[in-house]
C-alpha cells in the first residue's frame, strides 16, 4: 500500500489506512511531548503565567494526538481525527510563516498520514465492501 494512495475498496485497505493515521498521530504526539520539554526549558519560570499558558496548550495539543492516534488505530476517529489534522495543517501554515524547511516536510508527511487515516475511518464507518473479494483471497 502507498503511503500517498491507499485502497479504500477493500476492509483490510480501510483498516491499514486509518491505522497509518493512528501511527501519524502518535508521532505527532511525540513531538509535542518533545515540545513541552524543550518549552519548559527554555522559558524557565521567568513569567509564569506566561509559561503555563504555553505548556498548557503543548500539553492539550499532545492529548489531542494521542486521543486521535487511539481512535484512528482502531478503525474510528473521525472527529479526534479531523481536529487532529485541523492542528497539524494550523502548524504546517505556522511553519511556512517561519520558514521552516524540515518542520514543512515532516507537517507535510504526518498531514498525509492524518488525511489517509481520515479516509480510512471513513470508509469503515460506509461499511460497503465486497465480501466475495476478501474470501476469493484465501481459495
């Protein structure tokens, strides 16, 4: 399966793409993890308000991933998945404001990844597969 074009037509494709946009939110959720650890070092406790506000939304942003990732990964998800990918197209257009090269392309990748598990989700909730295709597999 292709990582940018996934088969929806059959349950086994539907599944391995929503699960893909599980394992995106997951390492989405890594690096926001990542995120609030280098956020609490760098700001100190200079201003504190400040540095809860920042953390807070680091930490509301890594539960919001790994939610998604859980739901994704079993097949369902379809709103924890849609904010997911709301937050990560938020930070790819916040990258391209920065000028960001490696932070666009890894946004970029995890996005795809989100988008396929969304279609995916989807797909599974149509439940309008072929029983027939799946069993001719095993005669």
């Amino acid at each position: 399966m292709a990582f940018w074009n996934v088969d929806l037509t059959t349950e086994d494709g539907a599944l391995g793409a929503a699960q893909l946009g599980g394992y995106a939110c997951f390492v989405a959720a890594a690096l926001s993890a990542l995120a609030l650890l280098m956020l609490g070092g760098l700001l100190g406790t200079r201003d504190a308000p400040a540095l809860a506000i920042v953390l807070g939304a680091a930490a509301a942003e890594m539960v919001i991933f790994a939610v998604a990732g859980f739901r994704l990964h079993a097949g369902r998800g379809l709103v924890w998945g849609g904010v997911a990918a709301l937050l990560l197209v938020l930070e790819f257009l916040g990258k391209l404001a920065m000028l960001n090269i490696m932070g666009l392309v890894i946004n970029a990748v995890l996005t795809i990844g989100v988008i396929n598990g969304l279609r995916g989700a989807r797909a599974l909730r149509r439940k309008a597969f072929d029983g027939d295709e799946t069993a001719g597999i095993f005669e």
